[in-house]
C-alpha cells in the first residue's frame, strides 16, 4: 500500500484514537489549561508585578446586582452609571464591561450581589458546572470518571473561567432540556424558557419543536418565560424594561463597532467582520445561513431520526443561526460534542469521526488566538462539521431503508 493510501487510511478510521490516548491527552490539556488560569489569576493580582487594569465579565453582573439592591435597577442599563458601579468595586482605569442581558437576569444578579466578590464568583461557577457534569454523564452513561477528563478538558470551560461568563449555566439547562425532552417534556420546557436571559439562543427552539410536535414543550416554555417577563415587572417594573431596550438598540452598534473582540466571535457574521468585510455584508450573509439553518432544523426534526442527532443539528445550527456568540458559548458545542459521542458509541462510530471529534477539541482551542494574530475565523468550523455529520449519518440512514424493506 502506497504510504499515503496508507496515512489516509490510517486517519479515516483513527483506530489509535482509543479511550487511553484520548484520556491521557485531554488530562494534559486540563492540567496546562489549569496552569494557565491560575497564572493569569496570579499576574492580574499583581504576583509578577503591578496588577494590571483589566477585570471580567463576571464584574459586569455584579454590577448589575449592586445596583438592584440599591434600588435602582434600570441604571444597570445606563453605561455610566453602570460603569461607576463596576469602578465602585474593581477601582479607577478598569475597562467597561458591557450589560445586554434582559431584566429577568436582574434577580440572578442581585443574589449574586449579596455575597463578596470572590465568593460570588466561585458560586457563579460552580453552581451550574456541577450539573452540567451531572447532564453529560447521564447522556455518556460510561462506567467510571475517565469520561470526565475529556469533558473537563474542553476549552470552553478554560474560557468560560477565565473570562467569568455564564455559559455553564446557558449549558446546563439546554442540557437539561435535551435530556428531560422525552421522559418529562413540561420540565424540558421550563428549563428552556429559564434560558430567556439569552433569548437570541432559542432562536431555533421554536422551529425545532414545532415540527417535532413537541406542543407541551413548546407550551411550558411559553408560560415559563411568560412568568419570568412578569416577575421582572413586578419586581422592577417597566421602566427598567424600557431601558432595556434602549441599551438592546444601541447593543448592534457596539457589536458592529469592533468594540466587542471579532477574534472572540464564533459567528459567521464575527467571522465575515474579523476578515474585514463591512457590517450590510456581514449581515447580509448571516441571514442566509440562519434562513438555511431554520429548514435544516426544520427538516431533521420532522423525520423520525435518533433524539441525539436531533439535538447535535439543533445546538450547532443555533451556533450558526445566531450573529453574537463568543467562545465560551462555546459549552454548547461541548453539550453537542457529548449527544453526538453518545449516539457514536451506541451505533458505532464511522469513517472520519474520531478524527473529527479531536479536531473540534483543537479548533475550539485556537479559535480566539489564530483569530487574533491571523484573522482567520475558525469559530464556525465545528458546529459546522458537527453539522456534517448529523447530515451524513441522516443520509445514511436513509440509504440504508430500502435494503431493510426489500
């Protein structure tokens, strides 16, 4: 065999991608990612020098808190007024960290609020973490903790940390929707409508279950987010909701303005924008691949395919379908990368898959650094290729019936 038909083939199975390699590599991925945040958490506390002027975004939540419990809640939306809140508790010459997130975020920020800082951070965390954890082993169901490592590995949660962005919350109750949506379909949807704080995420939610004929779902989210709008009311009133809106409108033209890192995007409209195209083709090009992500949704959930594969096209084509989402949204690829790992193992994996799975890991990890240095958007590639193959295993399938019914 010629050495490239060889390496090809060698690739296209990835029988050397076994459970042992896979661990060992992803532990020390984990232990570098781990060094890396416990070195950055050194150098911005001034351990190498003076600290530097830099905070997260974790300081724009808790900002947000102060200001509820000092009742006045909609100057969480007033730039200045916010900004002196986050200069309150992190000092002078700190960069503003931005506030977009809907008044029914507000009661989870206010909680927050009560403690200090730091242990309002660590809780942050931790508290949605642990049932993410909890999620991914449920859909696994692989004897032991080594799946864990992998999981743990993921760099999303190294950006999430370092960051202090919510997206282990954002995960964990999609995941608890995913896992919920065929034993207890009222509960999936409430979980669902929880995700209201990030309401362009459930942009193809909708779609999904519409043509699933998934009407208790669809009905527990309505009235969830229904009843989270009319908490928030209640309890801060429209004024604040009216602010809201202000901040939403003037929220495109910081997105458009480059303010927000476009390294950082994952987006194809981040992606157009970091290779310098201007905002109308930007856009222009972000609403055809949303419109073709609606009816690839559409469609996978129409046909009586496996719940995962479900799942995988809907995550990753809302990662797509979406103009803003950063790396660390990235813990939805990782719930995808988990659903998708399940149905492989269950139904075995396919040519290409493996290798597939692994550099979804790597790209995950460049993403923001080749980004930054080269302008090249990685960001899209793996819901993309996740896409694939759901897509490949759909055609498959099909492929397959009418040898079954012959």
């Amino acid at each position: 065999m010629p050495l490239a038909a060889f390496a090809i083939d060698k690739l296209r199975h990835s029988a050397w991608l076994n459970r042992e390699r896979i661990v060992a590599w992803c532990a020390i991925l984990a232990m570098l990612e781990a060094a890396l945040l416990i070195g950055i958490a050194l150098w911005q506390h001034g351990a190498f020098g003076p600290a530097p002027s830099r905070s997260s975004d974790f300081l724009s939540f808790y900002a947000a808190g102060k200001l509820v419990l000092a009742g006045t809640p909609a100057l969480a939306y007033d730039q200045n007024a916010h900004f002196m809140a986050e200069q309150a508790i992190k000092g002078a010459g700190i960069p503003y960290q931005f506030f977009f997130y809907p008044p029914v975020y507000l009661p989870f920020c206010a909680l927050l609020a009560i403690l200090p800082y730091y242990p309002a951070f660590i809780l942050f965390q931790l508290a949605p973490l642990i049932p993410f954890v909890l999620i991914a082993r449920s859909i696994l169901k692989m004897p032991g903790l080594a799946w864990l490592v992998p999981v743990l590995a993921f760099p999303a949660i190294f950006w999430t940390v370092g960051l202090g962005q919510n997206a282990f919350l954002t995960a964990a109750l999609f995941g608890g929707f995913t896992v919920l949506l065929d034993r207890r379909p009222f509960s999936a949807g409430m979980l669902l409508g929880l995700i209201c704080y990030k309401p362009h995420f459930g942009v193809l939610v909708p779609i999904a279950l519409i043509a699933g004929n998934r009407w208790r779902t669809f009905a527990a989210a309505a009235i969830t987010i229904a009843a989270m709008v009319a908490l928030s009311v209640a309890l801060f009133g429209t004024r604040t909701w009216f602010a809201y809106i202000a901040a939403t409108l003037d929220a495109k033209a910081v997105f458009g303005s480059g303010r927000i890192d476009y390294a950082g995007m994952i987006t194809v409209f981040g992606a157009e924008r970091l290779m310098g195209f201007a905002n109308a083709p930007a856009y222009g090009l972000q609403i055809i691949v949303s419109l073709e992500m609606v009816t690839l949704v559409a469609l996978m959930w129409r046909r009586q395919i496996s719940p995962a594969l479900q799942f995988v096209t809907l995550i990753s084509a809302t990662l797509l379908a979406v103009p803003v989402a950063l790396i660390y949204d990235q813990m939805l690829l990782l719930l995808a990368v988990v659903w998708f790992t399940s149905e492989a193992r269950r139904s075995g994996f396919l040519s290409w898959e493996r290798l597939a799975l692994a550099g979804i890991y790597l790209l995950a990890l460049l993403t923001w650094p080749v980004g930054t240095v080269w302008h090249l958007p990685l960001g899209p590639i793996p819901p993309s290729i996740l896409l694939l193959l759901c897509v490949r295993r759909l055609w498959r399938t099909l492929e397959l019936r009418p040898r079954r019914t012959a």
